[in-house]
C-alpha cells in the first residue's frame, strides 16, 4: 500500500494532504473565525465542511498509486469519490475507470494479473473483491474505515441469524458493499430508503393485511436472493448507508422497533431487534454543522460537491427547508451575469437559474459535502464575489 504523508486539519486532527485541492482563500476564511466581509457581501463557512479524512485519505492513495507506477496500468473501480472535478483530475493522470459514467472498456475484462487496482472509499462488493483476487492483480483498498465498521455489524447479524435492514439507497456503490458482507453465511438484508419504506416494512411485521407478492415487487431492488418476509423480518438489525441523515435513521429505527414490540411483544426486543449507530462521524459533524450556520441571519445558503453524493444531497436538504438554497456540483456552476446552475432538493435534475444572487447587503452561508475540495469551495466563492466586482487581491 503506499506510503501517505500526514498534515493537520483545520481543526487539528491528523489527515493526507493535496496541494491542488487546497485554497489559500479558505485558509484565510477559516483562520478568521470562518466569515468574510467583502463590501456588501458576508461569507459565513460552516465550521465543518468539505474532505473528510476518509475521502482525503483515498484520494491521496490514487495520487501515490499513480506516481509510484509510472509505467503500470491503473484502475480505479469506479468514482473514487463523488466528485466531478476530482474523478475528471484523475483521468487526467492516466487512470482508467472499469466502471460508471468514466469506464474506459469491459469492466474487469479489461483487468490483467500485472494492472493495479484502486478499490473506492465506498467499497466493493465481496463478489467483485474475490473477483479480482482471482485474476492476481495489485489492489489498493481505500475504503473507508466508517464503513468497514458497517460491514463488521452486519456480518455479525448474518452469524447470528438477523435480517440486516439497511438504511439507504440501494443503487449506491456502499449499500451494495454493504449488502453483500449481510449475505455471510446465509444471512439476507432489506434495504429502505426513506421512513415511507420503513412504515411498509413495519405494516408487514404487524400483519397488517400485506400481500407477500407485492411486498416482494415493491422491494424487488433491494433483497437478497431468496428473501422470504414471512420468515426474514422475524430478527432484525439495522444498519445505514454511513452519509444518510441520522435524524432520518433514528427515526426508522423507531418505526421497526415499534412494529416488532407490537407483533411479539416488549419482552421479545432484545431478542429480535438490534441497532447499532452506523452513521459516520464526518458525515454528522457536517450535518451538526449546517444546523448550527443555519441559525444565522443568512439571505442563502451555497451548497457544493456532486449531485450524487449522498452526504451533499442531505446537506442541501437540511438547508433548503430553513433558508433559500442552491446545490452545486463545482465551482462552474457559479456564471457570469448572475447566474447559476444548481440542482433544486425536490429534482433528479440541475437548472439554470438568474438573478440568484440579490443586490445589496447579502449573508452567504456556505457548506460542501465531505467528497468536497477546499479548492472548489474557495473557487466558488472568487466566482461568488466576481458577481459583484470584487477579486481575491482585493480579498
């Protein structure tokens, strides 16, 4: 595995470090308390935002990779993170990608025994790791130690004859990872994505006159091979995709618990029903942290890092129910003449809207999510203040 130097974090703690993605302008923002007057306009930065130590540290991994084998094909799985400009700055460097929006060719097809092999920070399914074992080839495993812990709880609750119920989406390269450590040695898993999910799933526990059939269908995505609810749904662990909102979590646990002291009684909780806390800390520090910018007086809210990005998606969905907000995905979407492009918390899509950013004094909050580089934050913001004719030498 490479070797990975170490700097401090703007809080202290230890993490990688890429001068790329570093910003001298948010280094200033910080140090000052993390507000920034420029004429009419205040930038006030959440206190915790952008790279975690898990996605810093994966990134730093690929930037090793690459300048230690030179002469090697390299390949990433697919997005090392979600981040556009991150992924695109990879390619660059002549690293292909076996899957996703950048594949290069036939996925592992493509993958010989001398090629290197960058594992995400999300991780991969056991499948797919025992795949690539087979055909020999170097792997550098970048996944995250937040969700390994995930994989630990779940592989404990297929030993012990629990159904693991995940919380989240299961269409995300971590829910699938997640997914395949719950089949071990014969265990099953449901994935839920939302409370709705959730109360579907606790009707059918009650016995709520559920059709078994169309349980399955509507579920069809997110079981395991086999997954029968009269007899899975009867010992249950839940787990979470580690970016989801840890408001929403709880509350699914709530809703399960519920339904299975209501179908066997409270004597029978700690017997079929299990929860351990599965959502990563950066991810909470960052929803803790936008609840408290969001008790500012602040006319917008800017949030930025990709529009699949989990951790990103719930940030701009915190926001967006107190204060108008805009999610970007980079930098760009910020355009002259008073423009923007951002995705909308209630669209799959992103919009073009004008005349978003309104005259006269104006407080700006700005978060990104943890896939995020302070490099994109600080271009956002000399993108942000351009708008009003002000540069970073007047900054």
């Amino acid at each position: 595995m490479p070797d990975v130097k170490s700097s401090r974090t703007r809080n202290g703690r230890e993490r990688t470090g890429h001068e790329p993605y570093t910003s001298p302008l948010v280094d200033r923002i910080v140090a000052g308390g993390g507000e920034l007057r420029v004429g009419e306009v205040t930038i006030n930065l959440a206190r915790e935002f952008g790279f975690c130590y898990g996605v810093d540290r994966a990134v730093a991994f690929a930037y090793e990779t690459r300048r230690r084998h030179p002469d090697h094909r390299v390949w990433l799985v697919g997005e090392i993170i979600h981040n556009p400009s991150v992924n695109e700055r990879l390619r660059e460097m002549g690293i292909g990608f076996l899957f996703g929006r950048h594949a290069d060719g036939r996925g592992y097809e493509e993958v010989a025994a001398d090629d290197i092999v960058i594992l995400p920070a999300f991780g991969i399914p056991m499948e797919d790791m025992e795949r690539l074992i087979r055909i020999g080839c170097e792997l550098v495993d970048t996944t995250c130690g937040s969700v390994m812990l995930v994989w630990k709880n779940v592989g404990q609750y297929a030993a012990d004859g629990f159904t693991s119920v995940i919380h989240g989406k299961f269409y995300h390269e971590e829910t699938m990872a997640t997914a395949s450590r719950a089949t071990w040695e014969g265990g099953h898993y449901l994935i839920v994505r939302d409370r709705e999910e959730a109360a579907v799933v606790a009707a059918y526990i009650r016995g709520w006159g559920q059709d078994r059939e169309a349980f399955l269908e509507r579920f069809r995505l997110a079981l395991s091979p086999g997954f029968d609810p009269d007899v899975h749904l009867e010992k249950i662990g839940l787990a979470n995709q580690t970016t989801m909102l840890k408001s929403e979590s709880l509350h699914i646990a709530g809703i399960l618990r519920d339904a299975i002291a209501d179908r066997w009684g409270g004597d029978e909780l700690s017997r079929r029903f299990r929860n351990f806390e599965t959502i990563c800390s950066a991810t909470q520090e960052r929803q803790d942290a936008i609840l408290d910018l969001l008790t500012r007086p602040l006319d917008l809210v800017l949030v930025i890092g990709g529009y699949n990005s989990s951790n990103t998606n719930n940030l701009a969905q915190i926001a967006a129910g107190r204060v108008t907000t805009y999610h970007i995905d980079s930098a760009a979407g910020i355009r002259p003449g008073n423009v923007i492009r951002h995705k909308p918390v209630d669209q799959k899509e992103p919009v073009e809207q004008a005349g978003w950013l309104p005259d006269g004094p104006v407080q700006i909050g700005i978060t990104a999510g943890a896939s995020t580089p302070d490099s994109e934050v600080g271009e956002a913001i000399a993108r942000l203040l351009a708008e009003r004719g002000l540069t970073i030498p007047e900054v």
